[in-house]
C-alpha cells in the first residue's frame, strides 16, 4: 500500500510547460544563464534552446515546420523579410512583429596558436590576412549573419582604407565557385555563388560563427571573423576593427549600406536574397505557430530585461534612442 501511494502521488505532480527557444549561436552563453534564473523563478516552465545560424534558426520554424515558441536572430531584417511569409496553412504569415533586443560589433579572433599573432595589430590586420600561409574562418553567409557579415567587413575595409585586393585574396582565391563582386564607387555588391565549397587552403567555412571556436582554439585556423561578445565569452584574443567597418554604429548606417551580399540560394529569391550593411541588431519574435505563445512572450519580456541589464562579454544594450531613421 505504501509503495502504491508513493507512486500515486508521482504521478500527480504537474507536469512542466516546455518552451521551446531557437536562439542565434552568438547568444548560446546568454541563453544558459537567462535559462537557469528564469526556471528558478518559473518552476513550471522548462525552457529548451537549440542554436543555429540565425538564418537556420528562422527555417527551423519556415521551413522545416518545428515547433519553436520564441526565435532570436543576430539580425532583426531576417525576421521581417523571412517570417512575414504567408504559412503553407494560410493561416497568416509565420510573424507579425518582432523586437530589437541587442547589438554587437564584429572583430577578428585568434589565439596565441595563430601564425602572426605576435605580429597582427589593428593597422597591419589586413597584410596579415593576405599572407598566403594564413588561414581564416567565416561562417557560411547562406546559414549565419556572421557569415555575410564577414564579408561586409572586407568591403567596407576596402573603402575605408583605399585600398583593393583584400575580399579577393581572403575569399574569393579560395573558393571553388568564385562570387561575382560589382563595384560602383564606394558601392559594392557581392553576388555569392549557390555553393559555398572552398577550393584553396586559405579559408575555411563553417555553418555558423561559434564552430569556428574549436578549430581557431586549436590551431586548425589562424583567424576568425566573429562578434565581440563571443570572443570576450571565451577568453580569445582579437583585434577591434574601426566603427566605419565593424557594424556597430547607427552613426555609419548609410556608409554600411554601401555594400551587400546577395546569396545564392534560388529558394531566398522570394524572401530578400540580398544582405544590406547595416548597424548589428538582433531581433525576438514568437511566431505565429507557437505552441505555447503566452509562456513564450513572458520569456521574451524576461530576455528583453536581461539583455537590458547588460552583462559582461553578452551583446550589449539595445537603445531605440540610437537608431537613426
């Protein structure tokens, strides 16, 4: 009888709401953190997170039709030009709104297994990239907003600094399938090929920018093009890059709008294939075909006072006070 009533009483203890999180790699440490304190502030809620690229994490819900209560990409435009589709139910579009959340900037990583590393500085980063015995890490810009923002970087430094040769030693030299680039002054447009296959021994690419740690941590690449926040979450080493070039300021919006990337997916014809330079924001929506939506807007109301608090090494603050229209 005893036995009976133990594990009567098991089986009435309510069972928790799972919420289901697909977040953009860069906010994986955030999320671990922001997980823990909202379980022990919500015991009924079990909050489950799966990183991916940012454009990845958007086709786990578009796509792929999984069931995702809140998703949170490194670059709000995805949500608006990939999640105000119309759903294959017709039943409305994937999102209906989204909000900003944070910003970030990109740098250049490496560790003291990097060839050069007692060499680079924030004047020499370029002729050190060239250098045919270096190699370096981009995310694949099809999957990760790191990825084509990568390449937004080694444009805008062209400009900045006058000079050409870099996007065409780093990146194009290594790949199987070359990318057409179309200049026009300071404007440049990157027209990306359908593959992504590197061909040369000088780039290696990853399906998103937090894969590139354990190959730069080990030697197995010299550099990396990443966001600040997720150096400084791991103790690498980098080098920070001039506002004009980084993505970091809504002051510089229309010099970074002087370059884009047009991906090569046929299937991102309908919904945006071309990738504008612009200040970095991330963006949280709950979509439309979310199982439990109240419980994921209560987490995003929670993400959006954490990300506010402003913690070390997470991406830091968003403020509508900086956005220039």
């Amino acid at each position: 009888m005893v036995t009976l009533t133990v594990a009567a009483g098991c089986s009435d203890a309510p069972e928790k709401t799972v919420v289901n999180v697909v977040p953009a790699g860069s906010l994986l440490g955030p999320m671990e953190t922001m997980e823990a304190e909202y379980e022990a502030l919500h015991p009924e809620i079990d909050i489950r997170s799966e990183g991916h690229g940012s454009i990845q994490c958007i086709r786990q819900v578009t796509d792929l039709h999984r069931d995702f209560d809140v998703v949170i990409v490194a670059d709000e435009s995805l949500i608006p030009d990939m999640m105000y589709t119309p759903r294959e139910d017709g039943n409305g579009t994937y999102a209906v709104s989204y909000t900003p959340l944070a910003r970030n900037e990109m740098v250049i990583t490496y560790t003291d297994l990097s060839r050069y590393h007692d060499e680079i500085t924030e004047e020499n980063w370029m002729e050190i990239l060239c250098r045919p015995d270096v190699r370096t890490g981009i995310s694949n810009p099809m999957l990760d907003a790191a990825g084509y923002r990568g390449l937004m970087v080694l444009l805008l430094a062209e400009n900045h600094y006058n000079t050409f040769g870099l996007f065409d030693t780093v990146i194009s030299q290594n790949l199987a399938h070359k990318p057409v680039v179309v200049r026009n002054g300071t404007t440049a447009e990157v027209v990306l090929p359908e593959t992504m296959k590197t061909s040369g021994p000088g780039l290696v690419i990853r399906d998103g920018s937090v894969y590139l740690l354990s190959l730069l941590e080990a030697g197995g690449i010299d550099y990396a093009f990443e966001y600040r926040s997720v150096a400084e979450e791991h103790g690498l080493r980098y080098i920070s890059l001039p506002a004009e070039i980084d993505l970091s300021t809504p002051e510089y919006a229309d010099q970074y709008d002087d370059v884009s990337v047009a991906l090569g997916y046929q299937r991102f014809t309908s919904i945006g294939s071309e990738r504008t330079g612009r200040p970095i924001v991330y963006g949280i929506t709950v979509p439309t075909t979310a199982t439990h939506p109240e419980e994921g807007e209560e987490f995003v109301e929670f993400v959006l006072q954490s990300m506010e608090a402003g913690y070390d090494a997470w991406p830091r603050p968003y403020s509508a006070m900086d956005i220039q229209s």
